[in-house]
C-alpha cells in the first residue's frame, strides 16, 4: 500500500490522483438514518479545489454503494474503523473523474433519503392494488353482466293448479272404489258364512263326528252329525305337510342364496320351484296317488299321502318366500360373523335364520293357507270316513274341504213323514256352511299364531 492509499484509509476521503482534490464521503450503518447526499454550493467554495462534501447514510451499505455508483460513475471502497469503537463502518473513497468540477460549479444539492425510496415503493404498490382492484372490479362486473334465469317463468299458473288439484282428487276416488270393489267379495263372503254358519254350529257340532247319522234325523247325543272327525283329519294332514315343506323348502332356499349364488344349477332349481308352483292341485294328488301305488300297492289311501300332494304344492311357496327373506339380510351381518371366526353353518343358523324368521313364518303362513282349503288332491289320497281316525299313517282321512264338498254335493235329504219336528230337510247344507266357517276360523287361528311367533322372535333393530 502507498502512502497516498494510507492517507486515503486514515483521513476517510477519496481523491482524484490527477488533480490532487480530496471528497470526504462517510457511509454509516445506524438503523434509522436516511440516505443523504448533500452538496452544498458552500462547501464548494471552502474546499480550494471547489469539490463538494457528500455525506451517504443508509441501513444498507450495498443501496448507498448504488447510489454514488449513480451519482459519480466510479468509486473505490476503503475500510476505515469508525473513532468511537461503538460499530462497524465503511469509508468510500470516490472518485469523480472530471464530473465533481461540474456538480460544485452548479452549485445543486442532492438529496436521496429512504423515505423518498419506500415512497416510490408504495406507490408502486399502490399503483398495483389500483390495478388489480380495476381487474377485481372488471371480473365482477363480467360476473354481474351474466343472464340471471327468471324462475317466475316456471311458476305454475292457477288454472294448472287447479287441474292438478282435480285430477289429484280423481285419482284418490279411483284408488278408494277399487278397494272398496276388491272389499266387497270379501266382506260378503265373511258375511254369508258367517250368517248361514252359525245357524248350526255349536258344540255339539264340534264335538261329534258323522257315525249313526241317518239323513236328517237326529242323533242320540241331539245333534245332526259334527265335524270332529274333519277337524282332526285337517289338522293332522296339513302338520305332516308343513314338517315335509318346510325344511325342505327352507334348505332349498338356504342353497339358492347361501351357496350357489346364481350359478347354473341354481338357476335350473330356481325354474323348477317357479314351475311347481303352476301346477293344479289334481295333478299333485295324481303324482302322490302313483307314487304310493308304486311303493305300497294299489288301492293305498291314509292321511299321510294327503300329507305328501299337500306337500308339493307348498314346497313352492316356502322356497321363494325364503329366498327374498334371505336375500334381505346384509352382508354385513355376515361378514361381521365371519371376522369373529364363526363358521359358515353357524353364520347361517344364528344370524341369518334368526333375523329372517319374521318374514320366514309369513312364508309358512301363506303356503298353509294355500293348500288347507285343497280338496281335489285330497279326495284321491285321504279319502273320507265318518268316524275319527287320529292315525295319519293309515286308514282313510276326512279333512274339512272334504266334508264340506261331501254334504254340499248332497243339497238336503228326504225325512220320513212321521220324522216330527226332528228331521232338517236342509241340514247337509247347513253342516257345509258350518264347516266352511270352522275352516276360516281355523286359518285366521293359525294366521294370529304365526303373528305371535314373529313377535317373539323378531330382531328389534335398536
């Protein structure tokens, strides 16, 4: 280093080497100031040689730099330790290369602050918020400028409402005729039973069966013949077919949802049940009829083969009932069975069975009401006795359908002419009405039963 550059470091000036004139420029860092630069005309005319004092205050050293840089073109950069000892500085040594002689003559003062720097910094923001609140503004206008849909125009007019309101009464009238027309045969059938059954039904009735009945005269025990022997050969036929139908067809079902999940066999089963379930009544007796006469000889007639026809003709009805009850149960329920480690079998037993039971029993219900008033298939297999027989396995049966058909077919009988007061012309067509009203009896018993039982074994869903 010469002795020039160390006067330079110590004194904190920069001179020109041409022309031997020397500018003191301080740049500070405190926090705070702003950058000046000042040139006095004053401190023009003190220095001999007419430079000018700048002075450079700024938070940034690398802005100051910048702005001499602006200012003078050329500039060096010598550090000076400031006097105090308090802080760190820097002392620019610049150079004006002919620019200085210039500046002092015209005798201006320069001033560069930070506020006049953060000025035009906010107002370039400013300028850019204008900006994009024009270009908010002009999106919102666009958005404002789009066709609004004018719903009054779909507002429906009186007269359409009243149209509405017309045909919606109509439709309610029809609906309330039609099931006052489909009431009718029902409500009258209930009604003729019940008045021309009642006439002869008592317990005398119920008690006895047809033995020592002799046209219309009555018995010893005084009555006209009872339908005790016909009520516990129905009962007794439609039991063996209900234990023969419904596991049957319940495992049926089991199978279709429960293991074939609509595979090819499952489908051929499934047209079969629907099948079956068309077949009239007479050619189920026909089938358990032959069936018997192959396995027992010719001429076989007992309860149990009513039981088999009655059978046949319900295995249809269980099966596709408990098929939609099985199909209803979720998957979840299932699955949640599987995770806990039950097997399948069990799955099936407790969870599946158990929440479709309800609609099981209703199934069950409606097959028994299905065949419990069958006679044709009924007068080929069980046949019809006047006594009681409680052995459904052999010897003839009489069921309520039967007798029914039995004493119609027979009208009334001829009483003698000393008969007295005793003999009832008409009493085999009382006996049927009697009987039929046993029978309805019987059906809506077995229907309440059924009820009770999907009560008490229904899921509560909690």
């Amino acid at each position: 280093m010469s002795q020039k550059d160390a006067n330079n470091k110590n004194d904190g000036t920069c001179g020109d080497e041409r022309t031997g004139h020397r500018v003191p420029v301080n740049v500070s860092n405190d926090v705070g100031d702003a950058v000046k630069t000042e040139t006095s005309a004053d401190a023009a005319s003190e220095s001999p040689s007419g430079a000018a004092d700048t002075t450079v205050s700024s938070k940034d050293p690398k802005t100051a730099m910048s702005n001499l840089l602006v200012l003078s073109g050329s500039f060096e950069v010598m550090d000076n330790a400031p006097s105090d000892g308090s802080g760190t500085g820097k002392n620019v040594s610049l150079s004006d290369r002919g620019n200085r002689s210039d500046h002092a003559e015209a005798g201006f003062d320069v001033t560069l602050s930070s506020e006049a720097a953060s000025g035009n910094i906010r107002e370039n923001q400013n300028a850019g918020i204008v900006e994009n609140a024009s270009a908010d503004s002009e999106t919102v206008s666009s958005q404002s400028a789009r066709p609004t849909p004018d719903f009054s125009r779909f507002k429906p007019s009186e007269a359409l409402l009243k149209r509405r309101e017309w045909k919606s009464r109509i439709m309610a009238g029809v609906i309330g005729l039609a099931f006052v027309v489909a009431m009718i045969p029902l409500i009258s059938l209930l009604w003729t039973t019940i008045v021309r059954g009642v006439k002869r039904l008592n317990l005398n009735f119920l008690a006895f069966n047809m033995s020592g009945v002799i046209g219309g005269m009555p018995t010893p025990s005084g009555g006209h013949g009872g339908i005790e022997h016909a009520i516990i050969g129905t009962l007794e036929v439609t039991l063996g077919a209900m234990l023969i139908s419904v596991p049957v067809g319940l495992m049926c079902a089991i199978y279709l949802v429960e293991y074939a999940r609509g595979g090819k066999f499952a489908k051929a089963i499934s047209l079969l049940v629907n099948v079956m379930s068309g077949i009239p009544s007479i050619v189920a007796g026909l089938f358990a009829f032959s069936l018997f006469a192959i396995l027992m000889g010719p001429g076989v007639s007992n309860g149990f083969e009513g039981s088999v026809a009655l059978s046949i003709l319900m295995i249809p009805t269980v099966v596709n009932s408990s098929v939609e009850m099985l199909r209803i149960v979720p998957d979840d329920l299932r699955e949640a069975s599987y995770a806990l480690g039950v097997t399948k079998s069990r799955t099936i037993v407790k969870v599946v069975l158990r929440t479709a039971l309800p609609g099981i029993v209703s199934g069950v219900i409606l097959a028994i009401a299905r065949v419990i008033g069958e006679t044709a298939p009924l007068l080929m297999t069980a046949g019809f006795i006047v006594t009681t027989n409680w052995n459904l396995f052999s010897g003839q049966m009489t069921t309520l359908p039967v007798f029914v058909y039995q004493e119609y077919s027979k009208m009334s009988v001829t009483c003698p002419p000393n008969a007295g007061p005793g003999c009832v012309a008409s009493i085999p067509t009382e006996r049927s009405w009697a009987a039929a009203l046993v029978l309805i009896a019987i059906v809506l018993v077995l229907n309440l039963i059924g009820r009770l039982v999907q009560r008490l074994f229904s899921v509560e869903a909690k």
